[in-house]
C-alpha cells in the first residue's frame, strides 16, 4: 500500500500587539500570528527599486485632470444633496416647515437629521435632494426651522467658570466637574512637589494651541449609486474602504455584501475621512427615499464647520532642572480641547523625555464646537509643542545648550546621532547664545525639537499578484491610495520581485470587492501592506519558478533567479515573455498575507529651524527647516522626502498662521473658508531638508507620514524666542504677541 503523504506541520504560533486605527486613532491590539520568517527585504542599500527615487505612476493622471475623484463621480439622473446647519451654539428644535422647499420644482426630498438638539452651530439640521446643486442650495434656504435657543460657551476658559453653560449632559454617578471629563491621571503629585524644592531652576507655564482643520482639498462627501434595487455602489472620499460598506447599508437597508465601496482618487483625509459619516448617512438615506442616485459633497463652509478638526490643548506645568542637565520633576495639567468631543493629547513628558518625578492629570474641556476628529499624529504636535518650549525654557534657565540638555534626558540614544546631524547641517554653532541680543531690526534665531511615532503594521491586508500567459502582471488589494504614494509602491514590491520594471506591473486597488485591507490612519499602511504584497510577491515567483523549473535544467526553484526581465537557472535563460508563454490558461497567482517580521513600530526624528523675525513689524519669516527622519526601509524615498516635506509645511502653518477663531457671544466660527483660515503659501515657505536618517539599518518597513509633522512646531517656537527673546506660548506666533512681547520686555527692564 503506497504510503500517504504527512501533512505539514502547523506552524508555531506567537502573540503581539499592533495598531488598528479606529476614526482615526490608532489603538494597540493583541493578535496571534505565524511564528515563522520567510525571505525578508534584504539589506536596505542593495535594491534595484525600493529605496530609489521612483516616481508616482498615478502622476500622470493627476497633472493632466484625468484622476477621477468622488467629486468627478456624474451618474445618470443623479440628484445634488445640500445640508441644512444649525445656526446657533446650541439649540434644539421645535419644527421644521420643509413645505416651501418642497413645493419647488426639481426638489425631490426633505429629510430631517436623527438629532433634535445640537450644541454646536454647524450642526446638521436637515438634508435636501434636488436636480441641480443650484436648486438644492435654494431648497435649503426655504425650509423654515423654529429652534430653541439654549445657553451656550465657546472659550475653554469660560468652559470653566462656575456659571459656565453645561455643554453635555454630566455621566451618572462620575465626579467630574462641569464641563470637565477626568481622562487619566498618573504619578505622585507629593512626590513631584518635593522635588521641585530641590531643584536649581523651576519653570512655571502654560502653553496652548488652537483648533486647527484638515483643509482637505476634496470636501467630505459621497455619491450613493442607489435605484432602489438589491445593490449599490458607494463612491468615497475615505482613508478606509472598508469603512464604507456596512454603515452604508445600513443606511440603505441592504446586506452588507451587497454594497460595493470604491475610491479611486481622493483628495486628502489627513485623520478626518472614516466612515461615511453623517454627511454620507443623509446622502444614503435621501437615496434610498428618491430611489436614485445622490451626490452629497460638503460645501467649503460646511467643511469647516462640520467635518472635525484637530483637538486644541491647554497645558499648565511646573518642571524643574538642575545645573547639571538632569530634569528632575514635571507636573502637568493638560486640557484636550475638543469642543463636544473628548479631544487628544499625548502624556506628558512627551514620549522622547525621561524625568525623575512625574505627575499628571489629563481632561477633556469641553466647549459647544463641532468635536475634534483624529488629525495627523493625533495629540502628538500639541504635547511635543508644550514639552519642547518647557525644555527650552530650563535649559535657557540653567545656562546649557539647548541640543545638549535634550541629549541629557532622552530615552533613546538614537535621538543623539539625529541630533548631531541637525546641528551640523543647519549651523547650530552660529546660533546666538544670547536671545534678542543681535543688531538691527531683523534678527534671526535657531531652535530644536524631537518627535516619536509608532507606524507599525497589522494584519488586515490580503493581497493577490497574478501572472498570465501574455506575460501581463497584475497586484490587487482593496486598499486606498491616499495620494501618498500606495499604488507606486505596490508595483515597486512586485516588480523588483519578479525582476521586472514598474511599468510592467498593473495595480488594482481601491475596491471592496479585492481583497481586505487597513483603513489608512495612523501611518500604518505601508508596514500593513506591503508585508502582504511582498508576501503574495514571493509565493508568485517560487510558484512560476517550480512551472519553469523543467526548462531551466529541472534547477530547484529557490536557486531560480529573476532579473532584468529575464530568468536564470541551471544554466539557462528565459525572457520574461517566454516564461510566461509556459504558463497553464488561468496563470499563475500567489496569495500574500501579513508577516509581522517584514515590518516594525518605533520611529525617530529631530527638526531643526532658523527663523528671521523682524522686531519693528512682529513679523516672522522661517529662514531653514531641517527633518531628520528614519524609517527603517524606505520603500521610495522621493515619496519619503515629500512626506517629510509636507508635514514641515503642515508644522508651519500650525506655528505661524492657522487656527480656529470663534465669536464667543454668537458661537460661530467666523473664519471658515480659505479666504480666512490663512495657511502657509509659496511666499511663506522656507529652505525646507527632508533628511533620512540611513544610519537606521532596520531591515523591514515603519510608516513615517505622521511622525514628520510632530518636533518642528517646537523647533520653530524655540527659533523664534532665541531670535527675539519673546516666549510665545499660545499658537499661532502672530505679529501682535511679538510685538506685545518685546512692549513687556522693555516695561520690565
């Protein structure tokens, strides 16, 4: 009797936590995985694609117009969705009178938001459907809505007064205070306070940072591809295509697997763009009432005043030092601003920094605004901020350079080598020991800062490459492309793989019916996908290599290599199309799933910046910003550098221009559109370097997008004050506080 075949071993199993990003923010999990290592990536200088420069290849596409975006999406007799908001800070509802809009001509539907009372002005009120967005505008304008008119507060301070409004309803049998949310607290504060007597330099301050908007160039929005059939196709602007589907059935009242989500293009999220939100509930549901296809995007206005924002903060410490650099002790109050939401801000000390003794309390203050969402490194820039000016502060106090006081309490050596580079490159020798003491009107000064984020991966992306007989190549996953660079470097894996050119390799993503993928927040869809699509990439070419093995001298297919299009065993070579003319009908396709081994979490970055501040006029030009970023392996560094650029650029605008204002007796926002809500322009930028930090041998990939915008906000506040001996303390730095800084200092002297 021929003997059976055993079957293989299991493999042997392990544990270990990774982020999975819930609306935005990235939460730790544990999951089990294969204890196994396949091939890996390789040493990070030896590839012939990956850690180049390559170009994106949906360029071409974007430059000429022909990327199809959510807002591009004109279906057949699709209706134009318009949103009524709410006009006051809080409010409820007594009646809605939608009889004039109704009886217009062209408008097919009026629909009421689930609420009836809303605490923030900007709340959706209700939702119109009309044939023109023209007509859908002046529908919106002749519904006649009777409201409650209730107290409200907009200012975090006020938020805080004994007679303040109470923004929402206090948790049963919670002590928190009015308006306040107990978040965490840590530490000995006993402890703390006896140490700071002891110590050579205490500062005392608060620092602050205002409401900032994604300003996402594509507003949020979705267009509902709905007849009041079995099925519909959801046309997204998303970080997450999977996060389309269920909420959008849901709302239509159809199986999940009957729902289709697909987003081709989109035109930024930057945390905000999860879910179909309530901009897409309305949208399926006036679908599902007019059974036809609607379009619902968010005006500009709207964008502003109802789609999130990043959290605020106030933070209130005492820290001290000693002579020696040691940083003896912080206390901290931190209060994460975030309107009706419950706001983010990082621990303090800020992750970078070790300190003797820590104590802390963190709350959620909130005010009648629209709730803040994830953005960019959600809470990370608004503690870096505080913890960044407060290291500046004491190592001025105790007369230490600024560089060598953070070398001093940082966790991690890394930091150290990071540092150095910075200084070397951005002149740190020549910086003024002496704030506000230079000639002339214009001065200049330099500052530092340091950042951390995690970017490691999960195992949510299922990946499939397929070879066919024709030779064509085809990577498939339902992943996004956020515009950063996905589709380039999905290709990239496969074709270095296969000993291919990009251009040889097709990708198809963007789908919920392709294979399963991570929503995109919290820098973890590179170390999520491309495990996977390396995965998948590996299986292809050992399955084509064991089809090949017979023309190539029966070689064994591990000994089989691809290269320059070609492929070389026992002796032989066959072009990349004439293997492939060997290949049964349906082809060849190898199903890739995450490897933990193929990625990590943990990264690390310095900024430096030099800053001209002009001491008659306040204003400020940034001279010179300097990013050094590791990342492990960078699967393209032209993509790498660009993001390393774009959150300097965003770092900019939250330290010089941008934020939130609010009239405090209307409750309105009264800066929401472009026109006020000033970001930094080509005029405003400075001599931007993106350096990657190639010292970090890391072999596996770690996302790095998030990370970049985090230490240059303190760097540039610090410039700031050693160019001018002004402390800023509340962002934006405007003129008026420079001015109103450097009137204190000479009444004082």
């Amino acid at each position: 009797m021929p003997q059976q075949p055993q079957p293989s071993p299991m493999p042997k199993k392990k544990k270990i936590r990774v982020p999975r990003v819930v609306n935005g923010i990235e939460q730790m999990v544990e999951i089990e995985v294969d204890d196994v290592a396949g091939p890996g990536w390789g040493p990070n200088d030896k590839h012939t694609l990956l850690n180049h420069r390559l170009t994106r290849v949906d360029g071409p596409l974007k430059v000429t117009g022909n990327a199809i975006y959510t807002y591009d999406v004109r279906l057949p007799k699709m209706l134009y969705g318009r949103i009524l908001r709410c006009p006051h800070g809080h409010a409820r509802v007594k009646k809605v009178d939608s009889a004039a809009a109704l009886a217009m001509p062209g408008v097919k539907a009026v629909i009421q938001a689930p609420l009836t009372e809303f605490r923030f002005a900007g709340s959706p009120v209700a939702a119109v459907a009309a044939t023109t967005p023209e007509l859908a505008h002046d529908a919106v304008r002749a519904l006649v809505i009777d409201y409650e008119v209730l107290p409200h507060v907009v200012m975090a301070a006020d938020a805080l007064k004994p007679d303040a409004p109470e923004v929402l309803p206090k948790n049963p049998g919670k002590p928190d205070e009015k308006n306040l949310r107990l978040a965490n607290k840590s530490g000995d504060a006993d402890k703390v306070e006896a140490a700071l007597k002891n110590c050579d330099a205490v500062v005392e301050a608060e620092y602050l940072t205002p409401r900032i908007h994604h300003a996402c160039l594509e507003t949020h929005g979705l267009v509902v591809d709905y007849s009041g059939g079995g099925s519909a196709t959801i046309y997204a602007t998303t970080q997450g295509t999977f996060t389309i589907p269920k909420d959008a059935a849901d709302a239509l009242g159809l199986p999940e697997s009957s729902v289709t989500a697909t987003v081709q293009h989109m035109g930024g999220g930057f945390g905000s763009k999860f879910g179909i939100g309530i901009e897409g509930g309305l949208a399926c549901l006036l679908s599902k009432e007019t059974k036809t296809p609607v379009k619902l995007m968010l005006t500009r206005y709207d964008e502003f005043v109802m789609a999130g924002n990043r959290s605020g903060s106030w933070q209130k410490f005492r820290a001290g030092a000693n002579k020696d650099g040691t940083l003896v002790a912080v206390k901290a109050r931190q209060y994460r601003l975030g309107g009706v939401g419950r706001g983010s801000q990082a621990g303090q000390p800020y992750a970078v920094y070790s300190a003797g003794e820590v104590y802390r309390e963190v709350y959620s203050l909130h005010t009648n605004e629209d709730s803040s969402i994830a953005m960019r490194a959600p809470g990370h820039p608004q503690a870096s901020f505080a913890m960044e000016s407060l290291l500046d502060e004491l190592a001025y106090k105790i007369g230490m350079d600024p560089v060598a006081f953070r070398k001093k309490n940082m966790r991690d050596k890394v930091y150290h080598r990071q540092l150095d580079r910075g200084a070397r490159e951005i002149g740190w020798e020549k910086r003024s020991g002496n704030p506000g003491g230079g000639a002339g009107p214009r001065q200049r000064g330099m500052g530092c800062a340091a950042g951390t984020w995690g970017g490691g991966g999960n195992d949510r992306c299922k990946v499939d490459v397929m070879v066919s007989r024709d030779g064509s190549v085809v990577v498939a996953v339902g992943t996004q492309d956020l515009g950063t660079g996905t589709r380039t470097f999905t290709r990239a894996i496969v074709a270095e793989e296969l000993g291919l050119q990009i251009k040889d390799v097709v990708e198809q993503i963007g789908n919920s019916k392709l294979g399963s993928a991570n929503d995109s927040g919290g820098s973890t869809t590179a170390a999520s996908l491309s495990p996977s699509v390396k995965d998948a990439a590996i299986k292809t070419r050992l399955a084509l290599a064991e089809r090949l093995s017979p023309l190539l001298g029966n070689a064994k297919p591990e000994e089989i290599s691809f290269t320059g299009g070609n492929i070389i065993g026992g002796g032989k070579s066959l072009s990349w199309k004439q293997a492939c003319t060997a290949l049964p009908a349906a082809g060849v396709t190898g199903h890739g799933v995450w490897r933990s081994d193929l990625q990590a979490t943990g990264v690390h970055g310095v900024s430096f910046a030099e800053v001209e501040v002009d001491i008659e006029t306040g204003k400020v030009q940034p001279i010179k910003l300097i990013q050094v970023q590791d990342g492990g392996l960078p699967l393209n560094r032209l993509t790498m550098e660009s993001q390393i650029n774009g959150g300097m650029i965003q770092a900019l605008g939250m330290a010089f221009w941008e934020g939130r204002v609010m009239d405090a007796q209307l409750g309105l926002q009264l800066n929401p559109g472009f026109g006020d809500y000033k970001l930094p322009g080509s005029l405003e930028m400075p001599e931007l370097v993106p350096i990657i930090d190639d010292d970090d041998k890391r072999e596996v990939v770690i996302g790095i997008a998030e990370a970049a915008i985090i230490p240059a906000l303190g760097a540039l506040a610090n410039a700031v004050f050693n160019a001018c001996g002004v402390r800023v303390r509340e962002l934006p730095i405007t003129p008026d506080k420079i001015l109103m800084g450097l009137m204190a200092e000479r009444r004082s002297a």
